[in-house]
C-alpha cells in the first residue's frame, strides 16, 4: 500500500488488536534505524533570511521530510509518517497568537491579557487566519507528495488546556485557576469545540486521500485517531484539573473512535488513576522524561494500567531487556515504540522472534 511499508496492512492489523487489548501473533514493536551511508540521500540544502522563512517553506520542508523518510529503515511495527508541522501551539496561533521561530520548535506570543467580556469574546477561530490556512496548505502539498510512498498525519493538535496555556501565559493562568475559574471553563468548552472542527477537516481531507489516521505519535487506527494530552495540568491541582479541563477531555474523547492520552512527567502521574475512568480513553502514553526513561522503574504503572484494561505505550526498551519485561507485563496491549539497540534488519528479526514467544 506504501512504497516504504509493503506491509501496512500487517502492521494495521496488529494496532487494532492493541487498541483491543489482544494478540495477533506478537507484542507492537517499532523498530528503525538509518540506511547504510552509501544508500542515503543528502538533506536539502538551501539558505534562507530567517528561521520563520525557513518553517514556512512548504518545498524545503517536504524534501527535509522525504530525504529523512528515505533514509531510514521501517522494521517491525514502525511507519513512515510525516506531518505538516509548525510547532506545538499552533492552536493558539488559529486565534491570532503570533508565533516565534526557533531551530526547532515554535512557541506562541500570549494574546489573552484579561478575563473581560470583551477578551473572552475575542478569542475566535478565523477561517482566514493566516496559520490555519497554511497548515491546510502544507497538508494538502505533503498529501500530493506522498503519492503512494509514504504516510501523512495530522498536525501537532493540542487540546484546550495547553491552549489556553498558550493564548494566556502559563503563570498567569496559574492564578487565574483560583481567581477566574468560570472563565476558564467557559473558554475550555468553546476551544474544544473548534478543536473539533478543525480536526474534522483535517480527517476528512486526509481519508479522501487514502491516509491512515495518525499524527506525530506514531499510532494509527480505522477511524478517528488521537492523543489527548494536558501538559499544564502538571501544575494545577487535582480539583482544578477535573474541574476546568477534563469534561473537555472527555469531550475530544468522545468524538474519536480510538484515544492514547500522552501522560506527560512525574507530576502528571497523579492523574492516572481518574484518566483509567474514562471509557473513551483505550490506552495511556506515559512519558517519564528525562533521567527516568528506564522502564524497570515504571514497572508498577504498567501493571495498574493493564490492571484497568487499558493499552499502553513504552516508550523504550533495548532488545537486550525483552525476556525481562515479559516475566513482568502481559503481552496483551503493549507496544514498545522504540526498541533500542538494533542496528540492522538481521538484529530486528531476532528481536520480532522474542517478541513472539511472548505468551
């Protein structure tokens, strides 16, 4: 079906019965590596006046894309998918937030001064935003692109809260939780709705083109696909978390046929026994972060996770590691996204035949 994975449909397969809790024949497990250098293609190279001309350059991004896509191998479960993107907060930027251009990411520019009538009226979604208009512009040239090669996700949509975040200032919500909570949850629900919307389009544009649903993690399903996350809830107390932000949570959740909610950092595992509640969520990502990726130290997290019934992703454990974390964890519902240590297709088989004995 794609030039760069013969066998999609395998891999398709396997992610549904994930998503179910069940068992084709192995575990998930993406694995990839970069082609020999002599097999490899250059990256483009090409001088720009600055960085915002450089992100805005729909050619040179789908090149940048195609020569990184081309130079890597997709073993196992791994897809090769790429995504218009103009950085985290582009939600915010739909309502007229500018943005600021790093090397590698973007961040917003808060345009939410107060909680007045007038700036709570203010925060509209404009179908002629310059950003919303461009980032359909660049889907709709990596779609063409792709031809059959290669998989196009969604862009990096985030919910309400990380939104909100974004059109106000972080430290300036944090009060705002206690000083203006109504507000707040006044301009979560209508945020989520026009979440809704443009995600919509997103869908549709991207099934009539013969796309999987997917996005930057790289999961996918048949239907609507999602990673619901909350990055600013690591701040905020429980009660303000389930009162401000998780009926729009559950919202998002709603509306897709499949959810793996991006549980992200230490402060942020309190919430996962009330995110195990809610039935539209099929699976959690949970993201330790930096030093506690090894997963020997989460061990108890995955259990009360498969305990629930839910999917999860690991986000890495070396090939080296497998017997062990089959004496710990049911095989059913795991996907290991990056299985480390393996450097060539003969070392990639070995591990999928490890995997397999799983039972």
């Amino acid at each position: 079906m794609f030039e760069l994975k013969p066998n999609f449909e395998d891999v398709q397969n396997r992610f549904e019965a994930w998503w179910n809790c069940q068992l084709i024949d192995r575990p998930l497990a993406t694995i990839s590596f970069a082609k020999d250098e002599k097999e490899q293609v250059p990256l483009p190279s090409k001088e720009f006046a600055s960085l915002r001309e450089r992100w805005l350059d729909i050619e040179y991004q789908i090149d940048l894309a195609e020569a990184r896509l081309f130079n890597t191998v997709y073993e196992g479960d791994s897809l090769p998918i790429t995504l218009a993107n103009l950085g985290p907060e582009i939600c915010a930027a739909f309502y007229g937030c500018e943005l600021e251009y790093g090397e590698k990411t973007t961040w917003s520019k808060p345009i939410l001064k107060d909680w007045s009538r007038t700036s709570l009226d203010s925060i509209k979604l404009d179908e002629n935003n310059f950003y919303l208009k461009k980032i359909f512009e660049m889907t709709e040239a990596f779609i063409q692109a792709a031809s059959g090669k290669y998989i196009v996700g969604y862009t990096d949509l985030h919910g309400s809260g990380d939104t909100i975040a974004a059109l106000r200032e972080p430290q300036e919500l944090l009060i705002d939780t206690l000083e203006h909570p109504n507000e707040i949850r006044e301009l979560s629900l209508k945020i989520t709705d026009d979440f809704l919307t443009v995600y919509d389009r997103f869908y549709e544009m991207l099934s009539a083109a013969g796309m999987p649903s997917t996005t930057w993690t790289n999961a996918t399903c048949r239907g609507k696909f999602h990673v619901p996350s909350n990055d600013f809830s690591c701040m905020i107390s429980d009660q303000s978390f389930e009162e401000l932000f998780i009926p729009g949570i559950i919202k998002e959740c709603q509306h897709m046929d499949r959810c793996i909610y991006h549980l992200d950092g230490p402060q942020a595992l309190r919430f996962l026994d009330r995110l195990l509640e809610i039935p539209e969520i099929d699976a959690i990502q949970w993201v330790p972060g930096s030093p506690n990726e090894d997963w020997h130290k989460w061990i108890d997290v995955y259990q009360k996770i498969q305990a629930k019934g839910k999917a999860l992703q690991i986000i890495s454990v070396a090939a080296a590691d497998l017997h062990q974390i089959s004496e710990v964890l049911k095989p059913e519902g795991i996907w290991i996204s990056n299985l480390k240590g393996i450097n060539n297709s003969d070392e990639a088989e070995a591990a999928l035949k490890t995997l397999s004995s799983w039972k």
